[in-house]
C-alpha cells in the first residue's frame, strides 16, 4: 500500500472526478461530499493527500476511491494498483478452493429456481401485492417463492453440496412453501436466504439459512448490495430489522437501507456500512 500510494498521482485520479485548479503549491476544487459553490476543497501532490476545510471530510487516493465510487477496500486498492501498472501480492484468501465456487454457482441455481417458481405461482403474486410491494422492487432484491414440492432443483445436486450450502435441514428441504429473500454478499453473489411464510399458524415466521463457509450472520446486511448500486454517494445508511422494511423504504425513495440478520448489530457490519457513509441511522422498532 506504502508503495502504491507512492506511485499514483492523487491529483490525477481525484481530477476524473472534481475540476481542479493549481492554487500555489496545491489543487483547489468544488468539494464532492457536500454542496457548495466556494471551493474549500484541497488535494495536494507533496503529500498525498486531499481535505475539505467545509466538511472536513479528508484522506488519501484509497480513502477517495471508496467513499466517491463505494469501492471496498480491497476494491480501491486493486483499482489503483492497476492503474499503476503494479501487481497485487497474492494472498491465501486469493485461493478458493473450488467446492467455494460450485457452492455459489448451487446457491445462484436455487436463487433462479425460486424466482422462476414465484414468477409461477398466482396466489404468492397476489399476496406480495396484497403486502404493498410493486414489481419493480420484487425484481430489484429477486423474490422468490420456495414451493413444497422441490424435485427439479434437488435431483441433480449431491445431497452432501445441498447441505453445505444450507439449503437442507435434515434431509427435507429448508425452505417450503415461504417467500424468500435471496441474501447477497458485497459482489453481488447469493450466499444465503430468509424465508418468510405467508401462513399466520406456522412457526417461525421468519427462517434464515444457517451459518456456512459462504454465510456469516455477523459480516452480511440484507440490503448492502443494492444500496451499492446506487450512483449516487450515500449520504446515510438507515439500519433497520427486517427484509420488509429495507424493501419498502426503497419502494417509498429511499434506498439506502439495509437490515442486519437476526443478531446484535457488529463491528464488521458498521465497518462495512462506513465504507458507503459516515453516518449511520438505527430505526429499530
């Protein structure tokens, strides 16, 4: 990293995006993290570095990248060291072991089979209506419907993988006859699911996949992917309780909202949050 920012130009990877004007021995423009119409924004090529005398927001060429485009970190730093003609060191988590890949490509599977099935089945159409969401959001955060009846995804998948996964609870599916909400990682892979039944006497009323090499409760948010997506750099994250209400606040224009998944807010989940924002709004009931 030492070496990296050594090598880049801050100037230059921070004037793609804000018009700069030399000003002495620094760079003036119009800062990219508030409105104003006096530029207060700094970057400086001696040091690296760049610094808003309005809102204070400051930092490197890393610290840039991941708070203008939502770049994780990992992401910015392989943004730049690309730009930079220099190769990133490998590490032992750069080596999935391949089981890692096909538990994906399983997980992705289910996720089109129980989109394909609620795209089949009138009744959960009516019901998700019925609860106030328009088809636009049931697209965006790919609902699904997990039917009773299972065969065609089952059959050809070893049961052993299945259970890997999370998609068996015992040797019975998990999720029957349950809206579903696919879960994503930061890269937009389906890694888990939350299942919710649309039958007042069935207990619980909301199933999550259990905990597996793909899926740790604590490091997810539901919702943290599509709040990515936006283009615009979010001001606020909202944290909320439920698939629902994350997708319902996107329904009403708000679509910085993600919700943790049935535990105590963590350390590595506001980590993740603050590389989209700084401030962080808890609206639990």
């Amino acid at each position: 990293i030492h070496t990296l920012l050594g090598t880049i130009d801050i100037v230059t990877i921070i004037g793609k995006q804000v018009q700069l004007k030399k000003s002495r021995h620094e760079f003036l423009g119009l800062c990219p993290f508030h409105d104003e119409k006096t530029p207060s924004f700094t970057v400086s090529p001696k040091k690296q570095f760049y610094h808003c005398f309005g809102c204070h927001a400051h930092g490197n060429a890393i610290d840039f990248l991941m708070q203008t485009q939502n770049h994780a970190f990992p992401e910015a730093i392989s943004f730049l060291a690309e730009q930079a003609g220099l190769t990133m060191p490998k590490t032992q988590l750069d080596d999935k072991p391949p089981f890692f890949q096909e538990g994906l490509a399983l997980l992705q599977k289910a996720g089109q089979y129980y989109q394909a099935h609620l795209n089949q089945t009138t009744h959960m159409q009516d019901y998700l209506k019925d609860r106030g969401l328009d088809e636009t959001m049931i697209k965006h955060y790919a609902l699904g419907y997990a039917p009773k009846n299972q065969i065609n995804l089952f059959k050809n998948a070893p049961q052993k993988r299945l259970d890997d996964v999370g998609l068996l609870q015992g040797r019975h599916p998990k999720f029957q006859d349950r809206i579903i909400f696919p879960i994503h990682n930061r890269k937009g892979d389906i890694i888990a699911f939350g299942g919710r039944t649309c039958h007042p006497d069935i207990k619980p009323k909301y199933l999550n996949s259990r905990e597996t090499p793909w899926f740790q409760k604590k490091t997810e948010l539901y919702g943290l992917y599509q709040a990515k997506q936006l283009k615009e750099t979010a001001q606020s994250l909202f944290v909320v309780e439920g698939y629902m209400d994350v997708i319902m606040l996107a329904q009403h224009g708000i679509g910085y909202a993600v919700a943790t998944l049935g535990t105590a807010i963590s350390s590595t989940q506001i980590k993740k949050m603050k590389q989209l924002t700084q401030t962080i709004i808890f609206c639990f009931d």
